[in-house]
C-alpha cells in the first residue's frame, strides 16, 4: 500500500471515528475535527517523532499542542490509532469516569496530553513554554500546535506572538486550522482577522501558507518545509486553510456542525460516505 | 509570656529574591519568568548569575503563565514574578486552566499584596488573592510574615512539587523568624503559648499579633499566637488542638474577610470544635492611597484592633 493511500484511510478511519464519538453523547464538536482529521493525521502518522510510551516529560521528543482543545475528538481518534490508548476507549469520550474528556485533560491521565485544553487562547504560550525548555536541555526536537483562527480573537495569543517573534523562539510551529468560521458564523461577520499572513510577519513570524489544508500530501510537503525553516531565529507558523466538516457532504460549507451532533439517520448518512478502513472500534 | 525580638526590619520580597538567588546555585531546574518588575520582585540577582535561566517576558502577564506552565514540560521548575495582582486577578483562567487543572509545577510569585503596597492605591492593592487561590483545586497558598520565613518558603516550595502561590510584601517589616528555622508547608508556627484567646494570623499581621500579645499580658490576658504562613492546605491540627485549650479565636490577615484565612479557620472550627471568633481583615471593600502603617491603622489591621478583637471575643465565651 502507498503511504498515500494508507494516509487516506488512516483519515477516513478518524472521521468515522469523530462522528461515532460525537453521536454517541449527542455533544461535542465534529466541525473542526472533521476539518483537522488530515492534518492529525499527517503529523502523528508522517512528521512527528514521538514514543507511545508515554512520559509528561517529552524529552528527546517531538511536542505537540492542541489549543483549541473543543475539537477533542480528532485529538483521542488519531492518538489512540496511534498507539498512546485502546482505541476502544473511544467508546468513553465525553461520559462519566472516562479520561477522554469533553476537552483533554491531563488530569485524568490520558496518555498523549500534556496540557489541559478548552478555554481558548492559551497553547501557544505553553507551546513556547515547552520549547524554552528544549533549548534549556538542548533537546533539539521541535514543538507543535493547533490553533484556531477564531481562536485568534482571544488576546493572550497575541502577547504570545510578539513574544515569539520578539525573542526568535525558533523551535515551534504553530499551525492554524484557518476554516474562516466560528460557533456564530463565519470569522468575517463575527469579528474579521484581517490580513492574518501580514500580521504574523509584522510580529517577526515567517509565514507558510497551505491552501489545500485537507490533501495529506500537501500537509506533509508543508509541514516538512516548516521543519526545513526552524533554527533560524524566528518562529514559524503555517496557515493552513480547511474545510470545515470535510469528508460529510452535510456538513461543509456551514458552521452549523461547529458544535452539533448528528442524529441516527444523519449518522447513517455520513458513514455510508467514509466506508470502514481499519476497523471501527 | 515569649517574646521576640526584631532583629532588623526588611522587606519580604528581598527574602523572595534571596531565596531565589539561593535556589540559582543549587538548583539548576530553577527558572525565573518576569513581567516587567524585576527590581521590584529582587529578582535581579538571579538574572545577571544566570541569564540563561531567566525570562524577561514583557507586560504580558497571561503569556507568563502559559510559557511557565509550558517549562514545567522537560522538568523545569518556573517562578513567576509579578505584583500579587497581576499574578492571580489578571490570569485567574491561565492559572486554573494551563497550571492548576494541567497540575503543572509553577511557582506563582506575588509581591506588593495587600494595602501595605502603598500609595499606589487600589488598583494595585488586592485583598481578594489568597480567596481565589485556596480556591484551586490542588494549589497550595503560602503568605509569609517576615523576611526570614519568605526566604526559606521560596527555598521549600522548589522541594514541593505542584503549583503554589507564595504571597509577600512590598514594605520593610520587623524580621523575627530564626534564620535557621526550617519551613514545613502546611505547619503551622505556634509563636506563644496562652490559654485565654487563640490569635491566629498570617502574613505582616502576625508581627502586628505579638505586639498584640504584649499589650494583652499587661492586662493580665495570656494570648496564643500561631503563625499560619501556610493557608492551604490549612494545619487543622494545631488550630484545633489550641482553640480546645482557649475556647474562642480571633484570625488576622491583610486581605478581605470574605475568602481568606479567617473563613478557613471557621469552617475547621464549625466542623470540629464551634468557638466564637473574631476576624481581622479588610471588611469587604477596596483600599486607596497612603503610606502602608497609616492604611494598616484606618482599616483596622493592627495591634491595637487584634488587641481589641481579643478582649471582645473572650467576652463571647460560654
């Protein structure tokens, strides 16, 4: 099989996964899971170096930040088809006793999180946290994030920025899941982000922008780029345009199913539109 | 009844800076975060002996809980440095959310807390820190009373692992603590032994209750004062154990009444052992410009008012 093909039923395997987990509880956020199921996909299958055996620590090892924590369920699918968990602890998302909570947690112990997540705006200050502390330890492996684009809107994230910038933190990237919509419509009506490529360079960012933000070889060749950028004094950050609800022909090109669960029959009809892979759990 | 000599007054946010500058040379995890107050915090020490180690962020005090949090990944162990009101109001969420739900081992440092900040006035003075972080789940919350005692809680909080709020001041206060004295999170300190009224105070006030202490064994009262520097987790033990020999309390802190030391002590004494007692505390209300000792004294946290909660509470006794 080509790493393509597995790629593309690895993410077809996550959607499946994203929309049993939202379905089950009837809550949750399949909108921007759904949007980011590539790029998780990608970057836990195909760029980061990491061990499932799992240590808070994460030294000699690639980090990874998910900011806007609400879309948890792409999060738990690709880390337990990784390897950190059971995938059949997928089955808990969002009910009682679970680790698997409705944003992540590391308070419960779920292997793979190493930030609590869900009041927005605060992953790309720890993020920067936890690379001063590679430097520190002369680790010389990379930190990820994930982050909104409505997200953008909350403040600490741009003391982050100019910190970043101002200080050349060299070893991160920050990607943003740029779907250009959020819970109460499109970015543009609620409160527009302007010229976000100009504004990360005037912070002292360099800049990569993905326009095909769903199509895993695009992802890999970006985010690999990324890496190619890193150490030289300056943070790198990819705008990564997404569809949001992709792979569901009912829920894209809407923010409706920012936070809305499918019903049985919508249910029905999404699955029959991304067949089984490697097996629902 | 014993008594303790001052050996020469300082401020508590020099025995923070002390104890950090200690912590540089024999802790190499330490790091230090600071936005924009190092001189005030006495940080400055720790910058020029280990530069490398030291994080100028900037007014950006949200982003200086996050990246402190963020540090803990890889085993650092941060300070933060800040004005007590910048490091708990302004990023209660970043606090709650990256540090004490995340259960990341960041070392919240506030100076400048309370009305003995000064003539800055109330934006600046917060009385309501200690309320919101005992509040935490998992946070331990520390307010030392002299210079002697912050140094060695900056010196045992590093050995603790999981989030603290260490709170001190901003003026010179008299130094009592023995140099050598070991700090034991979450034990109290009984300072004098009596069997008429407990005095329980925390902070600058408990200088304020051996003074106290003194004026009421002129009149013939023998008070127990008990230094709590730690209010979480709170010493029930030695409360309780004083309060069942005196019978009533009163509690002492430069904070608001609602949400401080006082009300943890109630409900340790209405679970355990009801008693009457009195509370020496901000009533309520924000403070306002002036010189530290004169705010002390119109706000009724002093000698004179521990005194006379003192003699009102033994009055409540059945």
């Amino acid at each position: 099989m080509s790493t393509t093909q597995h790629l593309q039923d690895f993410v077809t395997q996550v959607r499946r996964d994203i929309l049993r987990q939202v379905h089950q509880v009837n809550s949750g956020h399949p909108g921007g899971s759904l949007g980011c199921a590539e790029f998780f996909t990608v970057l836990y299958q195909e760029v980061m170096e990491y061990s499932t055996d799992f240590d808070m620590d994460g030294k000699n090892e690639d980090l990874f930040f998910l900011s806007n924590g609400h879309i948890s369920p792409v999060f738990y699918s690709v880390l337990a088809r990784s390897g950190f968990f059971p995938v059949v602890e997928l089955n808990t998302f969002r009910k009682i006793d679970s680790r698997l909570q409705g944003h992540p947690t590391t308070h419960e112990g779920l292997p793979g999180i190493r930030i609590a997540s869900g009041s927005l705006g605060q992953g790309m200050s720890v993020a920067i946290g936890a690379a001063h502390t590679k430097k520190m330890n002369k680790d010389t492996h990379l930190v990820y994030s994930l982050h909104g684009d409505g997200e953008l809107q909350e403040g600490q994230n741009w003391e982050a920025i100019l910190y970043a910038g101002s200080k050349g933190v060299d070893n991160i990237i920050a990607t943003i899941d740029y779907n250009k919509k959020q819970i109460d419509g499109a970015t543009d009506d609620v409160l527009p982000l302007g010229d976000l490529k100009k504004k990360f360079e005037a912070f002292d960012w360099k800049v990569l922008e993905l326009k095909e933000g769903n199509d895993v070889e695009a992802i890999k060749k970006t985010l690999e780029e990324a890496k190619g950028l890193t150490g030289n004094k300056q943070p790198v950050v990819i705008l990564m345009d997404t569809e949001m609800g992709n792979g569901v022909d009912f829920m894209m090109g809407t923010h409706a199913w920012h936070g809305k669960a499918p019903n049985d029959e919508q249910l029905e009809t999404a699955l029959a539109q991304n067949p089984e892979t490697l097996g629902d759990y | 009844m014993k008594t303790y000599k001052n050996t020469g007054s300082k401020d508590t946010r020099s025995g923070f800076g002390a104890g950090l500058t200690e912590l540089g040379k024999t802790n190499p995890n330490v790091v230090a975060l600071c936005a924009d107050l190092t001189g005030s915090l006495k940080m400055d020490e720790f910058k020029t002996n280990h530069p490398e180690r030291f994080f100028q962020i900037g007014i950006a005090e949200a982003n200086m809980i996050g990246i402190a949090a963020g540090m803990t990944i890889g085993g650092k162990i941060p300070f933060t440095g800040t004005f007590a009101n910048f490091s708990t109001g302004r990023v209660y969420d970043q606090i709650r959310q990256s540090v004490a739900y995340s259960g990341k081992n960041v070392k919240i440092c506030a100076s400048h807390a309370g009305l003995t900040l000064g003539e800055d006035g109330a934006t600046h003075q917060i009385l309501e820190d200690i309320g919101m972080m005992k509040m935490l789940p998992g946070m331990t919350v520390i307010n030392t009373c002299d210079y002697n005692q912050t140094k060695a809680a900056t010196l045992a909080v590093a050995e603790h692992q999981g989030p603290v709020y260490l709170r001190f001041g901003r003026p010179k206060v008299a130094n009592f603590t023995p140099e050598d004295q070991k700090f034991e999170i979450g034990k109290a300190v009984t300072l004098t032994e009596g069997n008429d009224v407990t005095i329980i105070a925390t902070g600058h006030l408990v200088w304020e209750a051996l003074e106290a202490a003194k004026e009421l064994d002129e009149k013939g009262i023998s008070a127990e004062v008990i230094n709590i520097h730690t209010i979480k987790p709170l010493d029930e033990t030695a409360i309780l154990k004083s309060v069942r020999k005196t019978k009533c309390v009163v509690t002492a802190e430069e904070h608001n009444f609602l949400g401080g030391l006082g009300e943890s002590v109630a409900r340790t004494l209405s679970l355990n052992h009801p008693a009457p007692q009195e509370f020496v505390a901000t009533q309520d209300t924000f403070g306002e410009s002036g010189e530290p000792l004169m705010l002390l004294d119109k706000y009724g946290l002093n000698a004179k008012a521990i005194a006379e909660k003192a003699e009102a509470v033994i009055l409540r006794k059945e």
